[in-house]
C-alpha cells in the first residue's frame, strides 16, 4: 500500500480525462505528462479514468472508492 495520503486530484484532472478521450495517443499523453504527474498520477498512460480506494476514517471496514475520468466524479 502507498505510504502517501491522498490529497485529491489536481485542478486539471477533468480537462486532461476530455482531451484524453479525443486523442488517445502515446503522443497526446507524452506531451501532456507534466499534467498527468501534477494532477491525475495514473499507473498507465493511456486508460480513460483513474481511481482508488479510500479507506474509512472511523475503523468502519466499509470500502470507499472514488474514480475520476471525463465523465466526472465517481464514489
């Protein structure tokens, strides 16, 4: 498990996952990397959301996961 604490996404998280979803491409997520590692720091280039789990912080065990692509926010 990552020893950092998720903070949220970055402020161009949703632009990035839109023009994602135009243009695909090793080319397009190259020249946007700096934007990727800022704000979205997905495992892989080229998926379409990204997403984790986010554990309680009142010792219930219930799962929490939130995910993010162009289509919005998904908890």
């Amino acid at each position: 498990m990552p020893s950092e604490r998720f903070t949220g996404f970055g402020p161009a998280v949703t632009d990035w996952f839109v023009a994602l979803g135009y243009d695909n491409s090793r080319s397009y997520w190259a020249a946007t990397k700096d934007v990727w590692q800022r704000d979205v720091r997905d495992a892989a280039p080229l998926k379409t959301a990204t997403g984790g789990y986010l554990p309680g912080t009142d010792g219930s065990p219930a799962a929490r996961y939130l995910e993010v692509s162009a289509g919005g926010l998904y908890v």
